[in-house]
C-alpha cells in the first residue's frame, strides 16, 4: 500500500488523504450519535427501561410513540451513512492501490 501511494503525485495523495480523514471523521461522528440515539430509545423489556421513560399518561404515550418512531427512524439513517461511508472509503483506498 505504501509503495503504491509513493507514485501518487501531490494532487492526488492529497485528495486521498482528505477523503480518507473525512470519512473516519464522519464515521465517528456518526457512530457517537448513533449511540446516543440507541440509548435514548425505550427498551422493550418489562424490567429494564430506557433513559427516557415516559409517564403512563394519555398524553405520555402519544408524545413517547411519535419520539420513540423519529428515534427509530433516525437510528437507520445514521447506520446508514456509516454503512455507505464505510463502502466509499473502502473504495477510495482500492481505486488509489
């Protein structure tokens, strides 16, 4: 890998360098929030509850199924990005070998 990137002119080890560090920052990124978002969600076991439990309210269920759904929703998103950042940055580094 190395000696392959040594014959890469200027213009091009730094566009890969930009790339390459731009994804694994947003990766990380991505992969934090993710987290944060997995942990705000409600758990489905009777015994263990989520950070954010909600009141047994007619308005606490309503509020906590609509944020539980954007929760839900916004989870898939990010693992998402951080499926298709993973598959550009390993194409990235193949296309420069």
């Amino acid at each position: 890998m190395l000696s392959s990137l040594l014959v890469l002119n200027d213009t091009q080890w730094v566009i890969y360098w930009i790339g390459m560090i731009t994804c694994l920052v947003v990766i990380f990124l991505a992969a934090l929030l993710g987290i944060l978002l997995v942990l705000f969600q409600k758990s489905n076991s009777d015994g263990i509850q989520g950070i954010t439990a909600s009141s047994e309210t007619f308005f606490g269920k309503n509020r906590g199924r609509s944020i539980e759904s954007k929760l839900k929703k916004w989870s898939w998103i990010v693992l998402g990005v951080i499926g298709v950042l993973s598959i550009v940055a390993y194409v990235i580094q193949v296309v420069t070998l």
